[in-house]
C-alpha cells in the first residue's frame, strides 16, 4: 500500500510544455490512493485542459479566484485549500512560478495557495538548460529549498527546444516514488519491528466446544495498521477473528489457543523492537481435551482447569525484551490495580480500560483508554474510534523509544 493512500494532495500546475504529463501524474497519484485536487496557472491552461485534469482527479479544476462565468461571487478560497492538502506537488514548476513563490508575487490562485499551505511542498521543475543552469533559477532552488520546499530534480535528456541537457521534469513515475521514499524515511517507526497480539483465545474442550471470550480483535488490528503505516513491519499474531488488518508491513499469523499464541510470540520475540500485547487471552485451559464430543449425562459437569502461560509476564521477565506494552481490562479500583499489574508484568506502558466506561471494550468500534507508564504517570483519552485510539497508543510509545 503506498504512503500516498488516503492523502489529499494539491496538485500545481504551472505553464510549460510538461504540463501534459501531469494528467499522467493524477492518474498515478489517484491510483495511489490519494485525493487530488488541481491548480493551474493562467498559463497551463494553453498547454492542457482542465476537463482532462478535471476527469482524471475526479475534482474540479480550479484555476481562478471566482469561477469563469460566475455571477454569484463563489471564491475559490485560497486558504482552504491550502490546508485541505496534505501535501503540495507543482509539477511542472516553471522558472518563473518559482521566482513568484520566491518572492510571495502572488498573482494567481496557485501562488496564493501555496503561500497559505502548510503541508510539505515538492516542487518539479522544467525548463530549458540554460534557463535550468541561470543563476536566478539556481537562487530559487536555494530559497524554496530553504523555505523547507522539496526540489524534485529534473531530469537530463532531450528538451522541447530540441537542444539537450538538464531541465526535463522528472517523470510522473519517478516524481510519484519520489515522494512515497522521502515520506517513508520520515516516517517514526521506520526499520522497527513490531508484534502485536490481538484477539481472543479459544481453549478446546471437546472437538466442538471451548473456551473462549468476546473480544473481537479489533483494537489489535487498528494497532497493526496504524503502526504499518507509520512505517514498522508488524507481526500480527492474532486468535480467532474475522477482523481485517491488510497491509504490505503486516505479516499475520492465525492461532487459536493461548499456548499457540505464546509459541508464536517466543519465535519473534527476539527480532522485534517493540510489543504490544492486546490479545484477551484465557487464563485457563481444560486440563485435558475429550477425544470424542462430551455426552450429557449428570446434572453438573465438572472440567479441571490447568493455567495458561502468561505471555506479556513471561516476556517481562526476559533480559533482553523489547519496548512492552500490555493492556488491562478492569473492573473497579482501576488504577490500582493496572499500576500492579504493569510493574509485576514488567511493562513499560500499560494500556488501562475499564467495563464501566461507556464506548471501551469488547466488539465496539470505539475505545476509552488511561494510558500509564513506569513512573505511574497517567494520560486520560477520550472515547474515540479505535483507529484514533491505536494513534494515541503509538504516538506515547514513539515519544517513550525515541
Ligand atoms: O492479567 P491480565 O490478563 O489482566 O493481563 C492483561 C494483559 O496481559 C494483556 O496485555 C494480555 O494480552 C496479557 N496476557 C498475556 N497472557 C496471558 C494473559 C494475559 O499475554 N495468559
């Protein structure tokens, strides 16, 4: 899944003959995942209509402050576009935009937009070589470059003058990986390595019966997915659960009982950087598993418990363990009894809900979460979606690991 997935990019086009690849460019970014919206120069419109950009992104194409024939003074207002974007891409950018953005010359509505963004900028240049090789193209670069702008470099080949040399705009193919590395290096959780175990536990009784509970695996998939996309590889080691968590990080393994999960967790444990344990996992087991589907026959059945393998205390109590995080589902006397838990399983965070909030809990799609850390320091969420909630729970551990 690329990292251009759900963003909203503004897409600048200014007045140059590779004004024609940026219908090329939407299509790749549409394709990506993202949202596009374009903004051309007075000038591009000679060189590509805005129906094709317009057909291509599935937005309108705005390229004046009121639209043409408008006689109810709608404005296209700068500002909001500006912030709808995630990030900025002009491409192609002629010499002469990048002087104006230089300079704040605002005498469009993509110069306007982009002094109100505040999202990051890549700027694609194309031009001729001697313009590309001018020292007031050069001061550009180095202004834009100083303002935090991101300059795609162009390429080196033949140009539309028909001499040869440097100022061909970079592909739409290059300029779109371009930007998906220079997001992904950025990203906080890139090159680490995360597990993450999510779901229930189903403890066999028979071979039609067992033991289980009514945790849905959600909060754990929302964590896997949140953590892939900040850019960790994520082992997801989960119980039964018909809940999705798809992404190129995450690698997934299905088990069913505790033990199962707990043999899963000790073959990764020590190739991973971070663990978050989210899985509701059964205390207990029947000690011994009927061969043949139980019969009814007494008033009262009777089936001997043995105790599971605590999985986040046994990975508390290794010497060598990665950044720990457990999660504790609790009745009453909260805080007392997660500030326990956490320091007799060895957590660094521990992720507290409680059955009397309403929104937290099983099967939900929402979440009330008190994160606490080693030195009982505690952070109290709002209810909120489980996506949001897996945010706030990697946002506390990237703050604690960097
Ligand atoms: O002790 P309690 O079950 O409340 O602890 C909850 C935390 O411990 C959760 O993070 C859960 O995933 C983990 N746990 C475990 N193995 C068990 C029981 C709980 O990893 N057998």
């Amino acid at each position: 899944m690329s990292v251009l997935s759900g963003k909203n990019i503004i897409l600048g086009v200014t007045g140059g003959i590779a004004a024609y690849k940026s219908s090329i460019l939407v299509r790749l970014l549409v394709k990506a995942g993202a949202a596009v919206k374009v903004i051309m120069t007075p000038a591009a419109l000679e060189f590509v209509t805005p129906l094709t950009l317009a057909t291509l992104s599935k937005n309108p194409v705005h390229h004046l402050f009121t639209e043409e024939g408008d006689t109810t003074g709608v404005w296209n207002n700068h500002v909001e576009l500006g912030l709808w974007g995630d990030l900025m891409i002009i491409a192609p950018a002629t010499a002469n935009t990048m002087s104006k953005m230089v300079t704040g010359g605002i005498d469009n509505l993509l110069l306007a937009v982009y002094c109100s963004a505040k999202c990051p900028v890549y700027i694609a240049p194309a031009m001729d070589l001697d313009m590309y090789k001018h020292p007031s193209t050069q001061h550009s670069f180095e202004k834009l470059s100083s303002y935090g702008n991101i300059i795609i470099p162009a390429g080196d080949g033949e140009l539309a003058s028909g001499l040869s040399g440097k100022g061909r705009m970079a592909e739409p193919e290059e300029i779109l990986s371009f930007i998906e590395e220079d997001i992904e290096k950025q990203l906080p959780l890139k090159g680490k390595r995360v597990l993450i175990t999510a779901g229930p536990t189903y403890e066999p009784i028979d071979p039609v019966r067992f033991i289980g509970n009514h945790s849905s695996g959600k909060m754990g998939a929302a964590l896997a997915l949140e953590a892939a996309q900040l850019g960790a590889l994520v082992t997801l080691i989960i119980g039964p659960s018909h809940v999705e968590a798809v992404h190129s990080n995450i690698s997934r393994t299905n088990v069913m009982t505790a033990q199962q999960m707990y043999d899963q967790v000790f073959n990764h444990v020590d190739k991973v950087d971070i663990a978050i344990f989210s899985a509701a996992v059964a205390d207990y087991r029947p000690q011994s598993v009927a061969d043949q589907k139980i019969k009814k026959k007494d008033s009262t059945l009777t089936i001997e418990l043995v105790k599971n393998p605590d999985i986040l205390a046994s990975v508390g109590a290794l010497k060598k363990r990665p950044f720990l995080v457990g999660f504790a589902l609790e009745t009453e006397n909260e805080l007392e009894h997660a500030f326990a838990k956490a320091e007799k399983k060895n957590c660094d965070l521990l992720v507290l809900n409680s059955t009397r909030d309403k929104g937290a809990g099983f099967g939900k799609d929402t979440n009330k979460v008190t994160i606490i850390d080693r030195k009982k320091q505690t952070t109290v969420y709002e209810t909120k979606s489980k996506q949001l909630v897996a945010k706030d729970i990697l946002n506390e551990i990237i703050e604690k690991i960097k």
